[in-house]
C-alpha cells in the first residue's frame, strides 16, 4: 500500500514537472528592466523578419522560391497569413495541411514564423472570410454605414460573427500546439490585421445602434478611473471636456460627435478581437498582438481605418483586450520616431510587424532595436527583392544577430541607445555612460565623396555601454566624437578601437584601427556602404 502511494506521488510529482517545463517552454514575453523581451526556446529572441505578401503563402507551390531570398537576407523569422478561407472552407471542417507544410519548411530553413490570422478582418475588410460566412449575410451581418448600406465588413456586434470566427482561431491554436509546441517555430500570433472602421465613423447596424444607446460598460470606465493619472493626453482630454463623468451613455459620457463614434468602435472591435485572443490562448498561450493602419493627421474616424489599436485610443483597447500582449505600428509614412513614441509613451513594449520595404527599412529597423530596444522589425513583401544577398536590410539583420546576446544582457538598463540620420537630421547626441556621444551622418565630412549629393542615405547606428569606458558601437553611414560628462575641462580620447565580429557569441578582431581611421585618435567612422561593429575604448586627459 505504502508503496502504491510513493508511486502515485511520484506520478504527480513528474507529471507537475512536465506540466511546469511545458509551460515554460512555450514562447512568452518577460520583463527585463523597464523592457520587454521575447523568450523562445528559454533564450532571448529579437525578431529579425520580413512579412510575406498577402498572397504568397497561399499555396506551398507560391512560396518555394521565396525561401532562399529569406536566408539570404539573413531573416530569423518570416511572419505569414493563415487565412481563415484555406482553412475552413466547410463550417465545421478544417484543414491544416498548409499550417503543418509552413512550419515543416520553416524549421527545415531554421526560420522561426509569427502567423497573422486573417480572420474577421484584413485590412479593415472582412475579404479572407470563408464562403459560408459571406453568403449567409442573415446568420453573419456586415456594419451598415449612416446611409443603411452594407459593407463587406463583418460587425463586431454579432454574437454569430464572433462565434464563427473564435471557432476556427481556437481549433487553429490547438493544433499548432500540438504540432509544434515542442520545436517552438510558430512563435507568435497577430489576431486579425489593421481592424478598423470604413466609411462611416461607427456602424449603423441595428445591433450598433442598439448598443450605442446602453450605458458605456462599467469596465471601461472603472479603467479610466484607475488609470486617470497615465491616459494617453488626446483621450483623457476629450473625457475632461465633457465633464469626467463616471456613468451614461456614449455620447454622455464623451460628448457627441466623431470622437465619440470611434471610441465607441474601438471598444466593441477591442472586445471582440480579445475574446479571439483569449480564446486562442486558452488553446495555446504564446503571445498575441493587434496591428494597426496609422491614421494621418488630417483624417476624420471614418475616412482612415477608425478604432483599430492607434495611439489616441490605446487605453480603450487595453481596457477592453486583458488577452492581446501588446498594440503594433504598421509603417507607410516617413514619421517614425514620431509614432514608435506613441506607441511606447506609457511604457509598452514594442514591436514593428509591418513596415514598406524601400531603402529607409533597414536603418529604421536598426534604429528601432536600438532606441526603443524593440522586439523586432518587419519589411512587408520581404520576397519583392530582386538579388536578396545585395540587401541592405541582410547586412543590418547579420550586425542585430551577431549583437543580440550583448542586446539582451544589457536591455531594459538604461546601456543601449541608437541613432537614426539623413541630410534633415544630421547629427545627434547620445549619452551613456560617462561619455557624450555625437553621431554625424558620414555625409558631413567635407572630404566624403557624397557630401556634395542633394540626397543622402539615410544612416543608422546602435550603441551599446558593455563596461567602464567601454562600448560596442554596429551600424553604417555614421561618424562619432566624445565628450567626458564628468569632468568637462577633461579632453576624451580613444583608448583603442577594434573592427571585429561575433563567432559562436565570442568577439573576434578582425582589424585593430587608429591614425587615419580614427581621424588620429579623433572619431569612429562608419562609412556609408559600410556594416560594421567597432568596439571602442575611451579615456580622459588633461
């Protein structure tokens, strides 16, 4: 008897410790610092990715050819569609064959993959819904614009809608759970893609109109309640305007008018979309996140994609999405320090799934791993490139993966920082450490054969304090000079400098620099066409 027990608890015991190391296994975010970093396979992982377009992964056939532009441009990570059209054409049947060959090949190209469920929405629109849903418009209503005119958007407020598509996501996380959670490739999940509302503000479906009218949910208000003290200014300054009422309606509560209309849209696209998440996470909790299309300034709700998770009304969506992990930007503007500071003001983590891919990613995707100590960076189309080796974009990735341990050991310390230049933004200081750093763009010495060219490259660089005195400095196009922040009346001067590469996370030099590549003890230079990681050694005299 005494010896069933031992066998029982033993049993529970092993089976407790299984339960605990498959928990911990899974792909999850962690705070280190005052960031946020992405664990996979237990180690630290900074997404190194390009996004598929909408098409390519339709088919095994579509995507072949792609794979070795990937590897060439030194990718970790690809972020594709799974399209809920593919894979439940017949309610109630699916078919995950396609999901299966994606993460074969991916693990075969020792890629990593982010899927982004095209379910309800892609691109505000509702167009990867399956057939079945489309044509039963009765059982699976679109919104209706202020003209009673439908849209080929499915509403957030049908319980019909949400049911439809909460089935297929937690089947979805289910399998890759069961397919995958052992090799860690499928990493993360986008739910849905750039939600948001066109044409009109809000939806006029009678089931919107309905809840127009209701009191604003007890839920929300008792966040901005809470939260009063750090809502982001352009939301909490259309709650004091109107009074900071705790109790009412919508338009009671916000006032009437657009803002309010969107608001409102943000909460019920918030909800819908977090009971996806939940739901999928109670399949498979790796981490989840939203996207969204960046409105421009001079856009009304309704005329841009209105009430998706933008920076004026995060604190509704993350009222409203306890399951989403954190809020994206997608990038088709030149503003990016601008909306990265948005989307990081309250202290969230950040993370840039889409981005055009032109000539400015590669940098920016530098600068954004860098300064905002990002979890990783995405070009959209990552296969348009012609000759994938010649990429840019490769040789910045090969840099990020080289420093990625010293990255992550120091992040969320107040010992990494970066610069982004072109011929607007010329210089910039930084200061870590002991020292002040400037960052020209390698332009500005008058003896560069471009300085004369009416258009610069735009330029990049990360920083990085790994001791006394001593940094790692990786980037391209950039020239830098130092100051003491001790002791001003001190000169600065460079102990040594060395042009190495990481091998099996162990420095190497490569080179050792000084006279003219230091300026005689003068700067660090990156040259334009360069991609290089320089350690440095500074010291003061009189």
């Amino acid at each position: 008897m005494v010896g069933s027990i031992k066998n029982v608890l033993f049993i529970i015991v092993l089976f407790t410790m299984q339960l605990g190391f498959s928990q911990n296994a899974m792909p999850n975010l962690q705070k280190k610092g005052n960031k946020t970093q992405l664990i996979v396979n237990k180690k630290p992982f900074i997404i190194l990715g390009g996004e598929l377009g909408n098409s390519s992964a339709t088919t095994m056939e579509s995507i072949e050819p792609i794979w070795a532009k990937l590897t060439d441009m030194n990718l970790n990570t690809v972020l594709t569609p799974i399209y809920w059209e593919l894979i439940e054409k017949d309610q109630g049947k699916f078919d995950f064959s396609l999901v299966d060959d994606l993460i074969l090949r991916a693990r075969k190209e020792n890629l990593k993959l982010v899927f982004l469920w095209f379910g309800s929405w892609k691109n505000s629109m509702s167009s990867h819904a399956p057939e079945w849903v489309k044509l039963n418009q009765k059982k699976y209503p679109r919104v209706k614009d202020d003209k009673d005119r439908s849209h080929e958007i499915l509403t957030p407020f049908s319980e019909n809608n949400l049911q439809a598509d909460l089935n297929a996501f937690q089947k979805l996380m289910a399998h890759i759970k069961e397919f995958d959670q052992k090799n860690q490739i499928v990493i993360m999940v986008q739910v849905e893609n750039e939600i948001g509302m066109l044409p009109t503000a809000r939806d006029y479906h009678p089931l919107a109109n309905e809840a127009f009218k209701k009191e604003v949910p007890a839920e929300l208000l008792q966040y901005m309640q809470k939260n009063k003290a750090k809502l982001v200014p352009e939301f909490l300054e259309i709650w004091k305007t109107n009074g900071y009422k705790t109790s009412g309606n919508w338009e009671q509560v916000f006032g009437k008018g657009l803002h309010t209309d969107e608001i409102f849209m943000a909460w019920y696209f918030a909800k819908f979309t977090n009971k996806i998440a939940k739901a999928g996470k109670d399949s498979y909790a790796i981490p989840m996140f939203v996207n969204a299309a960046l409105n421009a300034p001079e856009k009304k709700p309704g005329e841009y994609p209105s009430a998706g998770p933008l920076p004026h009304v995060m604190d509704v969506w993350k009222a409203a999405g306890t399951a989403i992990d954190f809020l994206s930007p997608d990038f088709y503007n030149p503003s990016f320090k601008h909306w990265n500071d948005l989307f990081t003001r309250q202290g969230d983590p950040l993370f840039i799934p889409e981005h055009r891919f032109d000539s400015t990613a590669p940098f920016k995707g530098l600068y954004a791993i860098a300064h905002y100590e990002a979890m990783g960076f995405s070009p959209f189309s990552i296969e348009s490139v012609s000759d994938a080796k010649k990429e840019p974009l490769g040789k910045i990735y090969d840099l990020v993966k080289q420093l990625t341990p010293v990255i992550e050991s120091n992040k969320g310390q107040g010992k990494i920082d970066g610069v982004l230049l072109d011929k607007e933004n010329q210089l910039q200081i930084i200061t870590l450490g002991n020292y002040e750093f400037t960052f020209k763009h390698d332009y500005t010495l008058n003896w560069s054969d471009g300085a004369k060219e009416e258009k610069w490259p735009m330029s990049s660089a990360i920083i990085i304090e790994i001791g006394n005195d001593e940094f790692y400095i990786a980037g391209s196009g950039i020239v830098v000079t130092f100051k003491s922040l001790k002791n001003k009346n001190l000169n600065t001067g460079i102990l040594k400098t060395d042009l190495g590469k990481f091998e099996n996370e162990v420095w190497r030099t490569i080179r050792h620099f000084n006279g003219d590549q230091t300026h005689q003890g003068r700067h660090l230079r990156i040259s334009v066409g360069d991609y290089e990681i320089q350690k440095l050694k500074l010291y003061t005299y009189e």
